[in-house]
C-alpha cells in the first residue's frame, strides 16, 4: 500500500501547492503521462506540477521517479 504523506509534512514538501491535503507516493512507469495520471488520480496536471517542483515540462517524465499525487478517498 502506498505511504499517506500528511497534510502538515506536505507544506515540507512544497510551500507553494495548488492543493491542500494528504498526499501519496507514486512511481512513475513507462509509458505514463502526466495527464493520464492527473485523469487515473482525479486531479489536474497543474495540481501535480505544483506538488512536484522538479517537473519543469509536463511532457518529460521519467520512467522510476516519484510523483506526490493527491490521495482522494
């Protein structure tokens, strides 16, 4: 099962995110996109982008890195 980051470590993680929140780990696989995850995770790429500040281009991402996604019940 995935690791629940809480929403006090998330401000930790990323001052300036678009969402407010628990957050989860996720790695990223090949052939994955950031918009097929945002749509998998019920989320937008904007929201995502936010959480992870090392993605400068939402089109180049990389097979075994990992992504904080929100964790929506």
């Amino acid at each position: 099962m995935a690791e629940i980051i809480r929403e006090e470590d998330l401000e930790l993680v990323s001052g300036g995110a678009l969402y407010s929140g628990p957050v989860f780990r996720y790695t990223i696989q090949r052939g994955d996109c950031l918009s097929v995850i945002a749509q998998r995770y019920h989320t937008t790429v904007a929201v995502l982008m936010s959480l992870n500040p090392y993605i400068t281009n939402p089109d180049k991402i990389y097979e075994g890195k990992t992504l904080l996604v929100p964790y929506i019940k």
